[in-house]
C-alpha cells in the first residue's frame, strides 16, 4: 500500500515535467559533446533530435505519457520562453520521434553509465574491484500486429487475449546503480535466451572486474570467457547441477568448500562457432561452497583471500539489481510500454533508461558531495526532488545544483538485512471476470446478450 501510494505520487508530480528541463540536463558541459556527435544530420525543424529527445525523456516521465500531452507542455513552454506559438498538433512530433536514432539513444544512455562509473569513488568499490550486476525481465507492449510479429506474446495465451512481450537483460554497476549495458529480444525463440543477451553483451566486462548473477548464468562457456577476460564470478550455482554437487569429491577448502574441475561439454553449442568450441580450455577449475542452504560458484578459489562468509556477504548485494530493475518499472513506468511499433518500443526502452541513468547521475553527484555511498541514497527520494525541482521551473545555476543534492542525501534507505517479502498482492481486485475471448467477439457479445455479471 507504501508503495502504491507512493509511486502514485511521484506519477502526479511527475506530470508537470517538460522537455525544457531535460534539455537543461542534455545540454549540460559533460554530455553536450556526445548529443552532437550522436545526433545525425538534420534541417533546422521544430523538433530537432536533441529537442525531440528531450520531449520524449519528459513524456516517458509523466503521469500521462501521451504524445498530445507532450506536445502541449512544449507548446505552453514556448509561450512561457516569449518564443513563437507553435501547433498542438502531434504529427510533426511523432514523426521527429520516428526519425530520433535508437542507436544514439542507446549509445547516449552507454555513455552516460559509463560517466557515472568512472566518476565513483574508490570507497564505493569491493576491494578495489568493480563489481557489476546482471539480472533480466519482461515488458509487455501495446497488442498491436507489427509488436505481435516482432514480440510474440507466451504461447499459452489464445491470440487477441495476451500482449506482446519483450525480454529486457542489464548489467549495472554496484557501486553506482548505473546501467552500463541493456540488450532486448523477444520473449521466446532462438537467441532470446538470457544467456544469448549476456554473452552479447561481453564487452561491457573488463579484466578485474566482478560479476555478480542467479543460476541463469554460470554456464560453462560463460566462465570461460569471462577468464580469458580476466573477469572473476560469483553466482549461484545453475540448477541442473546443483544435485550433482558432492562436497566430498574435488579439493576440499574447508566445510562444503571445494575446488572442482569442469570438464567441456562433449557437443558445440548451436550458438557457437567450431572454431570457438575448439578454443575453449578442455576443464576449468571452478570453486563451489554452500553458505543458508545455498550452493554458490566462483572463480575466486582462495579461501584465505576470498574467505566463503566474505563472498556469500558480497552476494546478498545482487538484490541491488532487483530494486534496480524495480525502479525503472515500477517507479518509473516501464513495466508496460506505449509505442505501438517495434522500433519505437525498442526506442522507449531506452528512453526510460536514459531517463534512469540521469537520476543515477544526480545521486552520484549528491553522494560525492555528502561522502556517502549512492546505494545509501532513496532512489524515489531523488526522482521525487527532481521532479519538483523540475516544476518549479528553477534554472541550473551551480548554487542551486548544490542545494538540490544535499537535498538528495538526506533521506537514506534503512539497513534491512535478510529482507524476505511474500509475493502476494493484498489489495483484491475489481469484481470483473477476465476477458477470454477477442475483444471485437466480446463486444458484439455485449450488444447481443448485454454485460456478464459481476463476480462475487
């Protein structure tokens, strides 16, 4: 209930947001070089893809994430800046939004994450090491022909009764909260697995860094690139071997602590090339311990350096990425998109996490100035200050930038150790049966044989 209501009130405040103010932010002297290089050649229009992107970060925050509503607070804006009036009409912006580059987007919202990585601070790291997150979810789409061709929606759902539904894979800094990489697939089908997205995704990883993940991941291809990387793991072990794990073979570390060797599966991958299955090492050595009756596998095999307690600690930190991905869906709104097309789907997705990362921006600026860790700080505690800062209409004068983050760093998230929450939803719903049949059918259903009664 919290959290409903307070979700409900950032969406309230968030509905006076414009793209003015979001250009502010575009424009400001660190990411002004890469809007120009990434923005591509245009006539000088209305809506020029820095102003187009702009419109669109404000309208993905909004209560109403309507083009129309995007379009007259650009228009109120222009009056209020003493410029000429323009048309509410949406089509010249909805077509400026067709010609916006998804790839400058989404290289804008890399380059951003990266600016917030490099700018932690040594005391955020694990011991000195950057440790990053990956973790995947779904999103559902508008139930339109082309989003059903592109995203089908799960197979158990009769047609005309589900949504199209993407699969969305991220990888986030630890220290930071900063998406540093995204990739999205449909839902189901080859290659839209979330091993698929993360292995497309390798590049985001450098040697020393830590990679944090559930069971989905430590397969054993993946291990063994990320060594050839220089990029240590701790996972969860993958479910289809944990009853195949007996601590009393290998080389024994402690209780349920042992070193095991891998051996390559006998079969290449369809996914991979002969050429890289013939690469990859004959075993690897991995390392296995149990810690709350759970099996967790690493490439960190010291146990003097890398004591198992210390490592299942470190791993209780993967549920950042849980709140992470809550944020960005729940707080935000992108649990379910808008864009009626693939492209523009795609296009949203990473509007909104542009969007994320320049919230994540201000709270690395906040933390910095108060000393703390940006994983200390309220991330519905920023947006809400932001998006209020927004209404007011302020200027980003470096005096007010400053009173705005000290403002951030005042409320903290409460320590909650071993946190267990039920997956169950209180608040009952509305007494309506589901629909179980196209809509069309249903209301030529309605005009024959009138509404279905409520349920009891």
């Amino acid at each position: 209930m919290h959290a409903t209501h307070t979700r409900r009130r950032i969406q309230t405040r968030g509905t006076k947001t414009t793209g003015f103010d979001f250009f502010n932010l575009l424009t400001s002297p660190e990411l002004l070089d890469s809007v120009d290089n990434l923005s591509p050649k245009h006539r000088e229009r209305l809506y020029t893809p820095t102003e187009t992107l702009s419109m669109f970060l404000a309208q993905v925050m909004s209560a109403d994430s309507s083009c129309q509503q995007a379009v007259n607070q650009a228009a109120i804006q222009r009056l209020g800046h003493g410029l000429s009036s323009n048309s509410t009409h949406t089509g010249g912006y909805c077509r400026a939004r067709q010609r916006l580059p998804t790839d400058m987007v989404s290289e804008l919202a890399r380059q951003l994450g990266a600016l917030i990585d490099q700018q932690s601070a040594d005391p955020w790291c694990w011991k000195n090491r950057r440790v990053l997150i990956a973790d995947g979810t779904t999103l559902t789409m508008p139930d339109t022909e082309d989003n059903q061709r592109e995203f089908p929606q799960q197979r158990a759902q009769k047609p005309g009764l589900g949504f199209p539904i993407c699969r969305l894979v991220g990888i986030t800094s630890l220290a930071s909260g900063a998406l540093l990489n995204a990739a999205i697939s449909p839902y189901s089908g080859k290659g839209s697995d979330e091993q698929t997205l993360l292995r497309s995704m390798a590049d985001t990883f450098e040697s020393g860094d830590l990679v944090l993940g559930d069971a989905f991941y430590p397969t054993y291809f993946f291990i063994a690139a990320m060594q050839a990387k220089g990029v240590d793991l701790l996972m969860e072990q993958n479910g289809a071997r944990k009853l195949s794990t007996d601590f009393r073979r290998g080389h024994k570390l402690g209780t349920c602590d042992h070193l095991i060797d891998l051996k390559k599966p006998a079969q290449c991958p369809a996914w991979m090339s002969a050429e890289d299955y013939a690469e990859a090492p004959a075993t690897l050595t991995i390392r296995e311990f149990k810690h709350a009756k759970k099996i967790m596998v690493t490439t960190l095999n010291c146990p003097k350096s890398h004591p198992s307690k210390e490592l299942a600690s470190l791993y209780k930190e993967r549920w950042h990425i849980e709140l992470d991905i809550r944020n960005i869906k729940t707080t935000m709104g992108m649990h379910i998109l808008s864009c009626k097309s693939p492209e523009m789907a795609v296009k949203e997705v990473w509007v909104y996490l542009l969007a994320y990362n320049m919230i994540r921006l201000m709270m690395a600026q906040s933390a910095l100035l108060a000393d703390l860790s940006p994983r200390q700080l309220s991330f519905k505690h920023c947006l809400q200050l932001w998006l209020v800062y927004q209404q007011c209409g302020a200027t980003f004068d470096a005096n007010q930038l400053t009173v705005l983050f000290k403002l951030m760093a005042q409320q903290r998230v409460g320590l909650r150790p071993n946190r267990a929450e039920p997956r169950a939803v209180k608040r009952r719903p509305k007494p309506y049966p589901l629909l179980t049949k196209p809509r069309d059918q249903a209301r030529a259903d309605v005009r024959k044989f009138g509404h279905a009664k409520k349920l009891k």
